[in-house]
C-alpha cells in the first residue's frame, strides 16, 4: 500500500513539473502583449514601454520561467499584469467562491442521482425505471444557461426569493453567501446529477449481472437486500470515477454560470485573464488546475482501494 | 407658552416631511467590463473613466454633459496673447479623500508625472505640448506649452489628466485617493465596486451616499437583475434583443445617446489594391450604412461620412458623399482595373458590432466582386496584428476617444494615411483657439478624410442606457466615457 502511495505521488509531481513547462510555454506563444492591451490605441509607444519593464516583460523567456517555477514552489505564483496584486491572493479570493460552489453542487447532484439510479436499476424496464430515465435524459440535454435563466425567472424576478446574481462575500454572513450559491449550484447540480444517474443505474445493472449476485439470491437474500449490500459497492468504481471528473470541471468549468449569475468565480477569472493577456494569471490558475485533478485522481484512487480490497494488495 | 404650538407643529412638519421626502440616496449600477484597476493615469479600458471619472478623481478641468469645459479644480485661468501660457487659479480648501491639502505642488507632481519619462500614462499625448509646469504660489500653476494648442484645456480634461498626489499615486490602482464628492469604500474583484460620499467635498453637495458598480458580463443577467431590483441602471449597456422587454416596461426609462465612438471599415491605404483612391470610392459607395447599423446595432446610432461625432457643434454630414450606388461603384473598380474585383481580408475583434456588421458590409463588397475573406480576432491579436504590425487589408472598430480627428495626421499609424493637406489643417488647428476658426477647420478637415474615403464610415456607436424612472440626473450622451453621478438623485 505505501509503495502504491510514493509511486503514486512521484507521478504526480512529474505531472506538475512537465505541465508548468507545457503551460508556460505554449501560453506565451499566444499573440498580444498585456502592455498594449492596457494602455490601448491611443498610448504612444514609449509608454508601452515604459509600462512592459514595470510588469518585468523586458527580461528573456527563459529566465521568467524559472523566475516564475522557482516561486511556485513556495506558492507565490507572482504579481497579476492587469491587476498588479498578487496572484494567488486573486485565486483565493476566486477560490472562496468556486470551491464552495463546487462542493454543493456535487453533494446537491450526488443526493439526487444516487437514490434516482438505485431506484432505476431495480426497477429495470418497468415505469419507474423509464421515466427516470426519460427525466435524465432531458437533464443531460437542457443547457445549463437556460435552466439557470429560467431558475433566475422563477425565483428572483418572480418570487423575489433569492438574489438574480452576484455574490456579497463571506464577510457579509454565512445565508446571504449561502442564499446567493443557491441558485447557481441548482444550476450546475442538475446536468450532472442526470449524468451520475445514468452512470449508476448501468454501473448497478452491469454488476447484478454478475455470479455472486446470483449466489447472493441463491443463499436466500431478497432483491432489495442484494442491491445494497453487494451490488451498490461493487458499483461504487465507475460512480466515483464520475464524481471526480465531475469536480474537477466544477472548480472552474462553470464559466457559463458564472455569467449567469455574474459571479467572481475561478471560472470568470480565467476567461477573462486570457482576453487581457494577464498570462501570468492565466498560468496560476492553470498550474492550480492542473494540482487539483492530480490531487483529485489520487484520492478517487485511493478511495478505489477502499471500496474494493483487491487492488490494495494488487499494489 | 404659547412658544410651544408653533414648535410642536414644526416639529411634526419637519417629522411628517422627512420621512415623506426620505428619499432614496443608494444606487446600484451595471456594467459590462470590470476595470482592471482603478487609476486613470495608468490605463486605457473605459471601465475605469466609468467608475472613477468626475466622482473620485477631478482634473483641472472638467468635460460637462454636453462635451464643454468647464472649471474643476482650476476655478479659473488666463491664457496668454501667443496662448503658450495658462495660468491657473486654483480652488483652495480642497482635500484629498486621505486628508492631504491639495495645491498646486499636487498640480506640478500630476502632469510632470504623465509626461516623465517612465510614465506609463495611456494617453501621453495629451501632455506632450507641456513645456514647463511652474508653481507661483500654493493657488497658482503657470504651465507653458512648447508651441500653442488649441485643445489645451479640453484636454487637461481628460480622465488620464486627473490630478493625484505624489503620496497615494503609486496605490491609486488599489487604493484611489482623490479630490472628488465620492471615495472607494470596496472593490470585491469580479463583483463589484463600491463608492461613498465624501466628507467636505469642496464643490456642490452630491445627493447619493452610496454607489455601487456591479459587474454583471452578460445581457442576459443584466435584464433579469433590472426586474428584480437588484440592479436600478445600466447607464452603457447592449441589451440586444433583450431591449424591447424593457423598453416595454413603464418602470424603466431607456434613453438612446451618443457615445464619441466613430466605428469605421478601416482600411488599410498602403495595401494594393486599396492604395487607390477609386477602389476605396467603390468600397464607400456599396456601403449601406442603414443596414449595418440595423443588422449590427439593433438599429440605434447615427450614420457618419466622416471622422467624426455628430454631437459635435462642428459636424457636417457628409454621408451624401458616396451614397449608395451598386453601378457606380462597378464603374470605379472598373477603372482602376479590377472589373472583376478582387480577393481581400476582413478581420474582426471580438465585438457585436464588428462581428455582425462584417457580415453585412462583406455580403455588400460581394456584389461589387470583392470577395472579403472574414478573420475574428481576439483583441489582444487585433491590436497586435492589425494595429501594431499593420497586417490588414480591412478591420471594423469603433476609435472611442473624443475629438481624436488628428489620428488621421499621425505618422505610421495603422490606416497608413498620409496627406500632407490633412495634416496642414491640424497643424493649424493645433495653434489655433478662436473658436469659430477651430469650426472651420474641423470642417475642413472632415470633407478631406470623406473625399479620400481613407476608412469607410459606418457609424456612431450609440449609448444605450436603461435606468429606473426615478432616477434623475445620469448622463444621456456619453462625450467622454464617464457615468458622472455628482447630479443624480432619486425622485419621486
């Protein structure tokens, strides 16, 4: 088990090193220069200039990598061109929003898609299973734009529940954060939680297919008692191997929503870093990307050994 | 005794009438484009001017709402015979929102600051006919001009003139201290920007405590954030196709302005074939300016024949100049030797108006056999490519800064426009500041750039703005990018 660990994080960090090289370099291809596109049309070019040896552009490629990897190993990911503070106090202040949502919205869509699948699954071409299905089906295929407008419609313009938008920070109490997360995590939950049923309805059927599912009933247990206790562990692998995608998309993949709800998420962040050339930004928030699904893999794995004891004296 | 009656009905008037005129003195507004910080002096994004303009930091001068100067931190000034010296009176009792004295050693750090020689500020031009900034006493700045201009306080007007303090400038971008009726209270990045009202503001008492800049990128948020009150206006905002909701709606108003953006077809006028007078003729006469601006504009601007804003007292129209005549364009492309027309490139920044408006001018230049091939760029590759390197044939985008016809006189600059004649008026203009003769010119210098068809006009890029009907006070026209809230109030 803990050489299966070391083997595990020394790939992972080599994932991190050969992505900060990636990163690095293929962003600084892209065409533009931040300096022009703050000081736009009308600067002369002198005070272009002026303004690249202020943002440090003037120094070569290389030393500016190793410039740039060397402080993140002491988690400075450098100062933001456009917004001259730090970038990793920009990525907190991002993360304090995106992370929250992130975890919601997974445990919303796990709730819901668990107890629908299971529910499929034993109910397997009859009614309850079909309109389940039929239910899902429409949740995988509605945009999440447009459920989220229609969700604003209902609940802020028409009820006047919750705010149409924007995010008051955590200073300002822990339910008017929360009351503006709702909507959008709804938003994000729904797609995926249809998604994650689909998976754990296949998952579940294929296992009942299995042998010992057979033996299982042979020896006298009912169908219900089955399904939970050999059937729904032994599907556990494929539904966890969902979930972390899913995170991982949810961290910062949610642009959409964020403009929906014209909330300051990692998501919004980025996009808008890579319209301003704030390449520096752009490489933080990527780099952090990058640690989080390594990071979020080798936890799916390990909870892999946990739900099936082969694989934790396999390695 | 008898005192008491009068003062207890005085007193219940003066109750009954507070809270029947507590009017409301918060306001929230939406915008499209957070700015990416908040110093003037250092950037070009409109965002920042929007937010910071004539609320947190004040210039010498001041444009008004109807593009004319007026006094600001200067209460007055002289100008010399040979106009190479301003002198300017300046107000006294005037304080930085940080509690510094502001005066005319304030005046000296600002402008020598935007024209040093590391200065970074975006519009440095503004500051290069300075010859010499003097203080002559606390109240009083001498500044002499190298040659006479005429636009002098026009520009000194200007967002990126704002005067600053040589002990918060270098922080202005985190932290802005200025001389205006409204200072930061919070900026929560990607959300929002909040501004309070000052103590002893020098000028006019402002009406609002409390403004808010909320930054909401999608027309599609926006609309819902107006209906449910969240959001009470959105002073410069393409609603799209979302406007006739609103419009429809008797709680909003929706007032249709004029920004100083001249959106034209730029053309590249070193580049074969457009080098030739009579193929861009051709071009400016298959333009339909009409279509364009309702296919890319959701119908509101005013069409332009020249460079420049019709909200200028010295606008001529001169859309008439090439009007819209299929045959005579083929007849010019003809005679410069292309019956058949030719293949060329269009390329788009990533804006509604260029990216629709493309659309419609290269289904136009079809007809005539111009085949415009269509490239969408990024801003950052627009300015790169088409604006730097010049590696264009056509572009379409709006040149947002007002009264900047003399872009048209500079060397090497991306239209590759060069007309000794052109640059002999603004020459003149420069040295001139009778106002009737400065008309003129203007004039003069309209009709060249509409005879040379040096870009093809399309249009003036209009601010939309929706607002609650209660609110009073916000600019209609937009003559320098600001949304001044020093008049606006809520009424009943």
């Amino acid at each position: 088990m803990s050489i299966y660990l070391i083997r595990r994080l020394a790939s992972g960090l080599l994932t991190l090193v050969v992505a900060s090289v990636v990163i690095f370099f293929v962003l600084e291809i892209l065409p533009g220069d931040p300096a022009r596109l703050m000081l736009g049309m009308n600067a002369t070019e002198d005070a272009v200039q002026a303004l690249r040896v202020q943002m440090g552009l003037d120094e070569g490629l290389y030393a500016r990598y190793v410039q740039w990897a060397c402080g993140l190993l002491s988690l400075d990911f450098g100062r933001s061109y456009t917004y001259s503070v730090p970038v990793a106090e920009l990525i907190r202040e991002r993360a304090a929003v995106s992370l929250p949502l992130a975890l919601i919205a997974l445990t919303l869509s796990t709730v819901i898609a668990i107890p629908v699948g299971l529910f499929a699954a034993a109910r397997r071409g009859r009614m309850g299973d079909t309109m389940a299905m039929t239910v899902s089906q429409f949740g995988v295929a509605v945009p999440n734009f447009w459920f989220a407008l229609m969700l604003v419609y209902v609940f802020s313009v028409w009820l006047r529940l919750v705010p149409a938008g924007g995010f008051p920070g955590w200073q300002s109490g822990i339910w008017p954060a929360l009351k503006a997360l709702i909507l959008p995590a709804l938003a994000l939950a729904l797609p995926q939680a249809a998604i994650l049923a689909r998976v754990t309805r296949s998952a579940l059927l294929e296992v009942l297919g299995e042998d010992f599912i057979r033996t299982a009933r042979a020896k006298g247990l009912t169908r219900k008692a089955t399904l939970w206790r050999h059937a729904l562990g032994n599907a556990m692998l494929p539904v966890l191997t969902i979930l972390g995608l899913q995170f991982a998309f949810l961290l910062a993949g949610t642009v959409i929503i964020e403009n929906v709800f014209y909330l300051p998420g990692l998501g919004r962040l980025l996009v808008q870093a890579i319209n301003q050339r704030d390449l520096i930004v752009v490489e933080g928030v990527v780099m952090l990307l990058v640690a989080a699904v390594v990071l979020i893999n080798l936890l799916v794995d390990l909870s892999y050994a946990f739900v099936d004891p082969r694989l934790r004296t396999r390695a | 005794m008898k005192l008491w009656i009068p003062m207890a009905a005085a007193a219940f008037i003066a109750i009954t009438a507070g809270s029947a005129h507590a009017a409301r003195t918060e306001l929230v507004l939406g915008m499209p484009l957070e700015p990416p910080h908040l110093d003037p002096t250092a950037g070009a994004a409109a965002a920042i001017d929007e937010v910071l303009y004539a609320n947190v930091f004040e210039g010498l001068t001041r444009i008004g709402a109807r593009g004319e100067v007026l006094p600001a931190l200067a209460e007055s000034w002289t100008v010399s015979d040979d106009g190479k010296t301003y002198t300017f009176k300046l107000r006294t009792g005037v304080k930085f929102h940080d509690g510094t004295d502001f005066d005319a050693q304030d005046v000296k750090f600002s402008l020598d600051r935007a024209r040093g020689e590391d200065s970074t500020n975006a519009q440095k031009g503004l500051f290069t006919a300075i010859d010499t900034v003097e203080v002559v006493d606390p109240s009083t700045v001498k500044v002499t001009l190298k040659q006479p201009q005429g636009s002098f306080l026009y520009n000194m007007g200007w967002g990126d003139a704002v005067i600053v303090a040589p002990e918060s400038a270098e922080t202005n971008k985190e932290k802005p201290v200025g001389t205006g009726p409204f200072k930061l209270e919070n900026w929560a990045k990607g959300s929002s920007i909040t501004l309070t009202k000052a103590d002893g503001y020098w000028g006019n008492p402002v009406a609002l405590e409390k403004a808010e800049f909320r930054i909401i990128p999608d027309a599609a948020a926006a609309v819902p954030a107006l209906l449910s009150g969240d959001v009470q206006a959105l002073p410069n905002f393409q609603l799209g196709d979302a406007l006739p909701q609103v419009q429809s709606d008797p709680r909003f108003k929706v007032v249709i302005g004029a920004t100083e953006g001249e959106t034209i077809l730029a053309t590249n006028n070193k580049k074969p074939p457009l080098d030739q007078l009579k193929v861009r003729q051709a071009i400016a006469h298959v333009i339909d300016r009409q279509a364009i601006i309702d296919g890319a504009s959701g119908g509101f601007g005013v069409p332009i024949g020249s460079h420049f804003s019709p909200a200028n007292e010295a606008y001529v129209d001169l859309t008439g100049t090439y009007p819209y005549d299929l045959a005579k364009a083929k007849e010019l492309l003809a005679e410069a030797g292309y019956p058949d027309g030719f293949k060329t490139t269009l390329k788009l920044p990533p804006v509604a108006y260029a990216r629709d408006g493309g659309q419609i001018v290269a289904s136009e230049l079809r007809k005539i056999g111009i085949e415009a091939e269509i490239i969408p760029v990024e801003w950052a590759d627009w300015l790169k490519q088409v604006f730097t390197e010049k590696d264009y044939d056509l572009s379409i985008v709006s040149h947002t800064e007002p009264n900047d016809i003399d872009i048209y006189a500079r060397k090497d600059y991306y239209f590759n426009y060069d007309n000794p004649a052109f640059d002999k008026v603004i020459e003149e203009l420069n040295l001139t500041s009778d106002e009737a003769k400065r008309k003129e010119l203007y004039q003069q210098g309209q009709k060249i750039l509409a005879d040379d068809a040096v870009n093809g006009f399309l249009f003036e890029l209009p601010k939309i703005g929706i607002w609650d009907a209660k609110i009073d006070g916000l600019w209609e026209n937009s003559p320098i990018q600001a949304n001044d809230l020093t008049r606006v109030k809520w009424v009943d």
